[in-house]
C-alpha cells in the first residue's frame, strides 16, 4: 500500500490536524454538534403519525400485551404481518409501548435519537481509520435525505437498530485487533447477533471486517479467517433461519435469469450512487423497470460497472486501496437487496433509500476524504472558501431532509407525496385512496382505487 495515497489511513491524521480552527474544536462539541444537527433536520418528524406499515405494529396484540415479549423473542410467527425474525426492533416498540402507548412522538424521538447515536459512531469510526474529513463525512451521513426513510418511518427503525449494533462492532472488532481479549471478541459477536436480530442486512459484516483488513495491512491472513469464522457460521444460520420463515410468508416468487438479476443489481447500484451525490428526487417507490436479457441499460450499467472496478484495482498502487474498498464495501454491504435473492418489496420497486443506510459510509469516505486531502493542499483562502461550500452544502442537505421528512405527518400526505413522483405505482394509488378515504373524500378515493386496480393489472401483465 502507497504512503501518503488517498485512501490508505497512514497519511490522513496530518491532514486532519491542518484545517485551521476546526481543528481546535473539541471532540465533544463536535459530537454534540452532530447530534444537533441530526435533531433540527427532523424536527418535522416529532410533529408526524404513524404511516402505511406502522399499523404492523400498531395493531400487533403482542405489543400491547405485558407477556408479548416472550412471543416475540420465542414464537415470532405471532407477529401478524412480519415477515421476517427481528425481535430487537419489536422488542423496542414492546417496551414504549408501556412507557407512552401509542403516542407517535416518542417513536419519532427514539428514531432519531438512534440516528443521531448513529452519525457519531460514524465519526468516531472514521477517525479511527484516520479518514479526512471524518467529521464532515459524518455531519453528511446526519442529514442526507436518502436517510429520512429509514428514520421519520417509524417502522424502518430495524435499519437504525441494525446500524447501532453494526457501527458498535466494527468498533469493537478494531480495539480487539489492537489488543485482542476474550471479553472484546464476545461483545463483538454479540453485537454482530443483536444486529442480524434487528434485520438481516447486517449478514455482510464478516466480509466487510475482512476488506477493512487489507485496507490497513494490505493483507488478510488465515489467522483472520479463522477468528472470524464464528461471525460466518452466525450469519449462515440467521439467514437461513429467517429465509426459511421469510419463504412461506412471501407470496410471489420471481422467475428472473441469473443474467435478468445481474441488470438490476447493476441498474440498481448505479442509482443509489446517483442518490448520493445528486438526491434530486426523492420518491417513496422509485419506478420499476421492465427486466429481459436485451436490455441494454443493464448491459451499460454492468459494463460501467466492470471498468469502474478494474480502474479502482489498476490505480490502487497510485490511490491507496481506500477508492476500492469504498466502492466494494458499497456494493457489498447492498448486495442482499439487489436482487439476487428475492424479497418481498421486489413486488413494488427495486430499489429503496432505506436500503443504502449502511452501505453509504462507503461513498462518503471516500469521496469527501478526497475532497478534504484535496482541500487541504490549498492556500489559507482556498480552504476558507472549501469550508465555505461545505457548510451550503450541508444546509442544502438539510433543507432537502427537512422538506422530505414532512410526508411522513399522516397517509394522506404519504400518498400524495409517493403518488407525485410516481403516479403509475399502483400501491401508490392504493395508499392515496386508503388516505382520501379516511379524510372522508370517497368520490376522489373511488378514482384512485379504480386508479389501483388499472395499474395493477399491467403491473403483474
């Protein structure tokens, strides 16, 4: 690995110590300063209600009930709608449930408050890998609005909860590198699990830890494989365990080509990078495209795709391995939703914000401690004036996240929003006459059903 690449951590705590005052900020206002910022972006989102999928566990007996707890942990099929075993988030909103009912505000304050826990354990990561911009990156990763998904909906709190454990792991797992204990390597393994509990997604982190290992020694050995093998062997049994319950529940199977699964992981991966440099557009289900072997955006998408990788592995010994391992962690950590393996939301659209929460960090690493190593080469005015952007774009960032976490005040303005960006969805169309129902306006609800009803059978066609 290159001294002094980008990407490579050993050249990056001098740059983060030349950014003028800044830098004499200390550690605990800059972390307070990132739960600030996290809280004022969804303030709007203390005003909101519950929407759509809430009612899963709004109306779900075994929340309410004071022995539910032992169901949810040990019979999780009596959760009505769930379809999949995450007993960690149920048992949050078991245990709200007897602190404020069903009051929306507290579900909304924990929510962000996850988050907000959520960005400082990105900050402080990134400062332990001795990634520039560090702060930066994580004040972006605060109030992108490609997150407001995952946090005003009060039921995407698995992401929050899985990110929390995750972020705590990979934590652990560097201090237990550092200084490897007995006590460090169960915690690590039990935050692994509490993760995996919380949703399933987290099943990439063994292979992320193994990237973060090149990455800083520029070599995995059999010694980490085997150390991390309990972390595999854990993975391998939730996931099955929650495929298995997962399969009877789901109820349509999807008979795509291997080549038909490779386009929309590609078309699918290119998206989600677009939304994180460009969050223009912002819709609760993106547009479901039309899948067959001629398709030649997904023939594009996969060839940029190849080049893009083989460019990052070429120029390594120039850029460091930090470019790359950014990139693969992206593609890794988003590979169990790209389609490979079915999942139900697959019905409606897909790709989803809520499903980049993780697999973010990645981009932002890289591309703003580029941005910073780059900066940081600049004249005293030049880094004044780059600091000066930074701080508009975080604002604009903000504003966009602000805005976007007003849909989430009731269905009826859930609907209009996803209906907005995307009126041929027909759940769309179904959510917006459930909304217009309930406000009382049945001719207009009518026509959105009749609306549903269209859609849906050239959706399936």
């Amino acid at each position: 690995m290159k001294v002094g690449s980008v990407g490579s951590p050993a050249p990056f705590a001098a740059a983060l110590r030349r950014l003028g005052p800044w830098a004499q900020v200390s550690e605990g206002r800059k972390g307070r300063g990132l739960v600030l910022l996290a809280i004022v972006v969804y303030l709007p989102a203390f005003f909101s209600g519950f929407v759509w999928d809430d009612w899963i566990f709004v109306t779900e007996p075994l929340i309410r009930r004071l022995d539910g707890i032992v169901s949810i942990w040990l019979s999780p099929s009596e959760i009505r709608y769930e379809n999949h075993y995450w007993p960690v988030v149920y048992t949050t909103f078991w245990i709200e449930h007897k602190l404020w009912g069903l009051h929306p505000v507290g579900y909304h304050a924990v929510n962000v408050v996850l988050h907000a826990l959520n960005s400082v354990l990105v900050w402080r990561l990134l400062v332990r890998l001795a990634v520039p911009g560090a702060w930066l990156a994580a004040a972006v990763f605060a109030v992108h609005p490609v997150h407001v998904e995952s946090v005003a909906w009060i039921i995407e709190r698995k992401d929050l909860l899985s990110a929390l454990f995750y972020l705590g792991a990979v934590h652990v797992w560097l201090r237990f590198t550092e200084a490897p204990g007995p006590g460090r390597y169960v915690l690590c393994l039990a935050l692994f699990a509490a993760a995996l509990l919380s949703k399933s997604i987290a099943v990439t982190l063994p292979a992320a830890l193994l990237m973060l290992q090149w990455w800083r020694e520029g070599r995995v050995t059999w010694r980490d494989a085997v150390r991390l093998a309990p972390f595999v062997a854990l993975a391998f049994g939730v996931t099955l365990a929650d495929l298995a319950f997962y399969r009877d529940r789901i109820p349509h199977a999807f008979d795509y080509t291997l080549v038909e699964r490779a386009f929309i992981a590609a078309r699918a991966l290119w998206i989600y990078a677009r939304q994180i440099v460009w969050p223009s557009y912002l819709p609760v289900f993106y547009p479901r495209w039309e899948v067959h072997s001629g398709d030649i955006l997904g023939w594009l998408a996969v060839g940029a795709l190849v080049i893009l990788g083989a460019v990052l592995w070429l120029a390594r010994s120039r850029t460091g391995h930090g470019p790359l391992v950014g990139a693969l962690f992206f593609a890794l950590t988003l590979s169990p939703v790209l389609g490979f393996v079915d999942f139900r939301f697959m019905q409606i659209a897909f790709v989803a914000d809520r499903f980049q929460y993780l697999a973010m960090i990645g981009p932002l690493a890289v591309l703003l401690g580029v941005a910073v190593h780059c900066a940081d080469r600049l004249p005293l005015r030049g880094r004044a004036g780059a600091m000066v952007v930074a701080a508009v774009v975080l604002a604009a960032l903000g504003a966009l996240s602000w805005r976007q976490s007003g849909i989430y005040r009731d269905d009826l303005t859930f609907a209009r929003h996803a209906v907005a960006l995307n009126p041929r969805n027909y759940l769309g169309q179904v959510l917006l006459s459930h909304g217009l129902n309930v406000a009382g306006r049945d001719d207009e609800a009518l026509a959105a059903a009749s609306r549903a009803v269209e859609l849906s059978e050239g959706f399936w066609g």
